[in-house]
C-alpha cells in the first residue's frame, strides 16, 4: 500500500472488458515526505476520489483481481482508501 494524489481522470472508449464500469484515475504516487514517487499511474476507482485527493493505493494484484472478478484482468493498481484531510 501506498499514499497517492490523485491528478487527473483516464477516459477511454476501448479498454478490457474487465475495466468496464470502472472509474479510471491518474495517480501520483507520493514518497514518506509527500514528493513524487515515481511515475504516476492508472488505478481503478469504486470510491468517489477525484482530483487532489490523497488515496491509499495497492498492487495487490490478487486484491484487484477480486475487485474486478476476473482472473486475468490487466488491472494492476486500484484505490483502497480516501485519506482524510
């Protein structure tokens, strides 16, 4: 798990099928002090999140793969939680 700051929305009009229905966002991972962490990243939303929020992420795969209810989804990163402000 991580902390994210979430930059921005993905749309997309093809995509596997095992994103369908999914809110798609633009996260920045951030570092213990708050900086950037890396490049940001696509993440699967069910939360709400939108623009500057700060997310808890995962790359449990296994965990998204729950979430999406298919074994073989591409979905590596999807949020876990909103941090409170």
């Amino acid at each position: 798990m991580q902390i994210a700051e979430v930059i921005g929305r993905v749309v997309s009009t093809i995509k596997h099928p095992s994103m369908d229905g999914w809110r798609l966002l633009i996260a920045q991972p951030l570092g213990i002090r708050g900086q950037d962490d890396g490049d940001p990243i696509i993440v699967i939303d069910e939360l709400g999140s939108g623009r500057g929020d700060k997310v808890i992420i995962t790359s449990d795969g296994k965990h998204v793969q729950v979430m999406v209810k298919v074994e073989n989804s591409p979905v590596r990163f999807a949020t876990l939680g909103i941090v409170d402000k």
